[in-house]
C-alpha cells in the first residue's frame, strides 16, 4: 500500500472519531478539544489533495483562532451540563428533524452508490506555476462571492450571539459598579460619631 492511501486512512480515522468526541461527549471542554483535533486531521487530507493554502487556513484560522475563542467562550459561560440534559427527551423530534434535514442532501450527494473508484478519477498533476490560493480567490470572489458574503452575515451574526452570551449577569456573583462608585458623596457614606471624651471621629 502506498504511503499517501496509508496517511488517507490514518487521518480519515482519526476525524472519525474525534468527530464523533466532540459530539458524544459530556464535557463541554473536551468537545472543543476534540473539534481542534478533528480540524487538524482534515487539514492533514487537505495537504494531501495539494490543497496547501486550505491546510494552512484550517490550522492557523479555525484551530490557532476560532477553537481558542469557542474554548474561552465555553469556560466563561460555565455551562451547567446536567440543566442541559434536563430538555433533551422533549426537544429529541426537532433534534431528529434537523439531523435529517442536514443528513438526506449529504447522502443523496456521497452516499454509497457513489463510492465507485471510476466515477472519481484522479485530478491531473499540477505544474510548479499552479497556485491553489489564485484558483481559490477566483472561485470565491467571482463564481460563489454571493454564498461567500452570506457567510461573512452568518459570521457576524455568530460573534453577535457570543459576545451576547458571554455578557450574561449572575446574580450570585458581586460585581462593581465604577460609574456608582464615582457618584458617591461623603456624606453618604461616612457618620460623625462622638466618644465618651466629647471628640469627635470618624
């Protein structure tokens, strides 16, 4: 077996499961970490499709950036895991609708009866002067630039919610107030009391 099919099977297990981690498991934490390890696996079948920018994008942006703020935003938030599992029977038909909603076009588009090895023949190799970033940039910004800025909406509205999120108010945690802090008067918060020797203090 060739190394290139070794590293394909390697990594696409290993996706696999850190896939399948960072849904099955409890802990919100560890559901980020898995999601990290999954990103860097597909950037490893990105190198192998010659896809170097998409690879280096995957890593830098999404695993060095994103992965980092979902886990600051995670261990901020403090998600109290039991209260979510409280709702999970009654919300399980619209789980199970979304699910299959999602899943039918990704069977109808790769199911099995299109896993025959003649309907997916090898690309033609690529000279020293093919750019993967040119050919990239001429898919987004002309043939797809609609679908790319309703991505950069979705984006934004992302990090809408999760500063919106991350703002919450606990009520069983004191915070300071620096603008009623600056409003005080003295005479507000101190009282003149006097000793049994007649002097006064503070």
């Amino acid at each position: 077996m060739h190394i290139p099919a070794v590293l394909f099977y390697a990594l696409a297990a290993l996706a696999l499961v850190t896939a399948l981690g960072a849904v099955g498991t409890r802990h919100p934490v560890h559901a980020v970490l898995y999601l990290a390890a999954c990103l860097v696996a597909s950037a490893g079948l990105w190198l192998l499709l010659e896809a170097e920018f998409l690879a280096l994008v995957l890593v830098l942006v999404y695993v060095g950036a994103v992965v980092v703020l979902f886990l600051f935003v995670v261990m901020m938030l403090d998600v109290d895991a039991a209260a979510l599992r409280r709702g999970f029977v009654r919300h399980l038909p619209l789980a199970v609708l979304g699910a299959a909603l999602v899943a039918w076009p990704l069977l109808r588009g790769v199911g099995p009866w299109r896993l025959d090895a003649a309907l997916w023949p090898a690309p033609p190799a690529r000279g020293d002067a093919y750019s993967d970033t040119l050919a990239l940039a001429q898919a987004l910004f002309g043939e797809h630039l609609l679908a790319f800025e309703l991505a950069g909406v979705l984006l934004l509205v992302a990090i809408v919610a999760a500063i919106a999120l991350a703002r919450h108010r606990r009520r069983d945690v004191k915070r300071q107030d620096p603008a009623a802090q600056a409003a005080v008067r003295p005479a507000e918060r101190l009282r003149l009391l006097r000793d049994l020797g007649g002097e006064r203090r503070r």
